[in-house]
C-alpha cells in the first residue's frame, strides 16, 4: 500500500477525554466502516518499569479505515461530535512536517535518500587513514607552494 494511499484512509481524532482507550474508539469509529488499525500515542516517560496500562494518552487518536470513503463518512459524521462528554476534532491525518518520513523501526542513515546526501563511499577516500594521509599532505603542499617571504611570516 503506497504512503499517501494510506493518509487518504487515516483519520486524526483530537480532544479525546483520559477515560478513553482504544476499544471505546473502536466502538464508536466502527459504525462507519471496517477499521485497520488504532493507534492511541501515550506519554513515554522513557520510564521501563512502568506497566503499559498505566500510560496516559495525548489525547488524540489515529484511526486507518479499510477504505477511503468509510474515513469520510467518519469525518462528517464525528468531526464537532461528542465522545464521553468531549467534542471530537476529526480530520484526515497529514503526514509529519518535514521532509523526512517515518521509516518505523529504522535508524536514518538506513534511508537511501539521506545516504545519497551525506555519505561518502570509503573506498574512494581510503576512510579515517586515508582522510589523515590526504590532510597532512596537503598541509606539507601548502607549506612548500608558498613563496619563502610567506613562510618567514607564519613562523
């Protein structure tokens, strides 16, 4: 399935009350057609011990139809709408800012678009030893191309 295929299908949920989890959503979002998936962003305190359970949410909700049109009909149908005493803000969800995607679990530099940008073959370079052996022979070249009035004046 192609990115922007998928937004097309996600909704973005927002002003979500602390008393809901993802199966009240569920409940509620299911009536306008068949869900792929929730997603319910908690607030990782980067804390290991805690139980999962015991997160709070950020008080908004992601939720991926099977299809388009059911996103929609979830849209005009929920968006200025109440859930558990909380007016609902429900919109198509939009990629992040910026030009850098989400590659999930991936680090960066894995992407080919950011090793085409920022990174250097090593072996046209010779890596660290190479790029030592290149700095101090240039250093030696500039000293021995200036004329020797410029060198009296370094020193």
């Amino acid at each position: 399935m192609e990115e922007g295929t998928k937004t097309k299908k996600t909704i973005f949920i927002g002003g979500i009350g602390e008393d809901v989890n993802e199966q009240v959503i569920l409940e509620a979002f299911s009536t306008f057609g068949d869900i792929v998936d929730v997603q319910l962003p908690t607030n990782a305190t980067g804390r290991l011990h805690e139980n999962p359970a015991d997160l709070k949410h950020r008080g908004y909700a992601f939720v991926t139809y099977s299809s388009s049109g059911d996103a929609l009909d979830a849209i005009d149908n929920m968006d200025m709408n109440e859930l558990r005493g909380r007016v609902l803000k429900v919109s198509l969800a939009r990629p992040m800012k910026g030009g850098i995607q989400a590659t999930g679990n991936r680090a960066i530099w894995e992407s080919e678009e950011w090793l085409k940008q920022y990174a250097k073959p090593l072996s046209g370079d010779g890596g660290l030893r190479g790029r030592r052996n290149v700095a101090s022979e240039a250093a030696v070249q500039d000293d021995t191309e200036k004329p020797n009035d410029a060198i009296q004046e370094d020193q």
